[in-house]
C-alpha cells in the first residue's frame, strides 16, 4: 500500500492508507548500499480546495538515468512526482533526513507520472471491476525525472517470460521505503478490539529476502505470489512499499513491482505485478532512450 500524505493549511500529516493496495519491507534490516537504484518517491495530486501537494509515497527502481519503475497505482492520480536515492542521512533509529521531503527543490529530483495504459482496464480477463485481482491488472508506472541520476549501479529489466521459468521457492529480495513494526497505541482509534497497533516505521531503505510461493497457481499469468511470513523466515511488504521491485533473489534483476496485500497485518503473501511480460515490457522501454 502506499503512503499517504494528507495535506491541511498549516501542515502534512502522514497516515497509513488500508485500501488493499501494497506497500513496506517488514521483517528486514537497512539495506545500507546494497541497492542504490532503489529510491523513495513522492507524488503530487491536486486536492480540491487545496490545490497540488504532496499527497503519498511510495518506493521505485532506476532503470536508466531519468527512468524509474514503480506500481500503477502510485502514478494513477499524481500530477507531479519527485524521487530521493542516497542523498540521506541517518540517525540511530535510521530514520530518513532530508530538508526538502516531501515537497522537493532540494535533493530530491522532480518527475512526470505514467501509468500503464492497460491498468484497470474494464476488459482485462478478470472480468473488469474492484474485484480481486482485476482492481490491479497490469499494475505497473513510470516516472520520467527532469534530470538524469548518477547510482553505482541500476536495476535491470528482465527476459520476456522470465518468471515462468522459476520454481516454487525461488529466492526473491524485497527493496523499499515504508513502515517496518506495528506499535501499540493508547486509546480506540483503530476499529478492533484492543490492544490496538498501528504500522509504524521510518523512510528509510530496508532489504529483506523472500520467496515464491507456487510458480503457478491460477493468477500467475499476471502476479508474483510471494511470501510474507516472518516465521518462516520471508520478509514481507506493507505499507509504503508499493512499487518497489521484487528482485531474482541475489540480483537486481526486476521480477514485479509490489502491488497489493491481502490483509492490513501484511502476513501471509502479497501480489506484484509482473513486469516479464512482453506487452508490459515494451511499454517500459518506450520510456528508455
């Protein structure tokens, strides 16, 4: 699910979106340098009676200098975007520092928003509607950046067809921005019974390893299922995370882009949308120049 950013006169209060949609890295730890292409986004809407602000966050990955992948449903609605990389600093709770977050002219880098054409389509073959998993078919934005970012390495887009050819459990790595623990909190705010949680956690860049969960099952033609049990040792997704990319396990070879949960304890598995498909990736590298 991604973060939203909601916008009053005076300031901007984070809360934690619970549509349904993906977003963070639970059960990780910071990831430090090891994925430098990985960055935190944040995209502008145009509130009614407020005007453009920044309005929620998500994560995404550098695949060329001015390119970066993330989820559809990051870029829907957005009329400006901006994207932070490793110009941070860190305290010892890693919380994530920079002046200008989130409304950027600082060391963030300003972008235009795309969405694929074919997201949410009416026709798409389960049927059209909010269902599960029609609500997100193809799944998949870009955010071309004003100016081109300099990482030591980028992700990298994969073979057509790429996912069909791995096995269940087949390593996979969680990159992201987004809530990492859920805190107790006093009083009834949540609608359960008590104790009552909240995610919580730091913009900060987490890693953590994960796994296939049955190459094939009866969606795969368009998702990654993939786990998200801390008992079992998988990292998981949550809020703040959507679009960030699920790598082939070991490399910064792009699978999917974090899509959506299925529970607000995000446990159990999550969906990404794959970008392996030939259709999805031509519409990519029609961004890359």
């Amino acid at each position: 699910m991604k973060k939203v950013l909601v916008a009053s006169l005076l300031t901007f209060a984070l809360v934690l979106s619970l549509a349904g949609v993906a977003a963070a890295i639970t059960n990780g730890q910071p990831d430090g340098d090891a994925h430098p292409y990985v960055g935190l986004l944040v995209f502008d809407a145009d509130i009614p009676g407020v005007g453009v602000v920044p309005a929620w966050s998500c994560s995404g990955a550098l695949i060329a200098p001015n390119v970066v992948l993330t989820a559809g449903h990051c870029t829907d609605g957005a009329v400006a975007a901006r994207v932070w990389f490793n110009e941070k600093t860190q305290n010892e709770d890693f919380t994530f520092i920079v002046d200008d977050f989130p409304f950027g002219g600082g060391v963030s880098t300003e972008g235009t928003p795309f969405i694929n054409p074919d997201y949410r389509s009416p026709d798409n073959p389960y049927g059209g509607g909010n269902g599960l998993p029609a609500f997100s078919y193809r799944d998949v934005g870009i955010v071309v950046l004003e100016e081109p970012v300099t990482v030591e390495e980028f992700a990298v887009l994969p073979a057509p067809g790429l996912v069909d050819t791995l096995k269940n459990k087949s390593a996979v790595d969680f990159v992201g921005y987004g809530v990492q623990f859920q805190a107790q909190i006093p009083g009834v705010y949540l609608p359960q019974p008590p104790p009552y949680y909240r995610w919580d956690g730091y913009y900060n860049r987490y890693y953590a390893p994960s796994q296939l969960v049955s190459g094939k099952f009866i969606h795969s033609a368009e998702y990654l299922r993939l786990a998200l049990n801390p008992g079992g040792g998988s990292g998981g997704t949550c809020f703040g995370d959507s679009g960030g990319p699920d790598l082939l396990g070991g490399t910064n070879v792009v699978l999917g882009v974090n899509s959506y949960v299925t529970n607000v304890n995000c446990s159990g598995v999550g969906y990404s949308a794959r970008v392996d498909i030939p259709e999805v990736l031509d519409w990519i590298q029609s961004f890359i120049q």
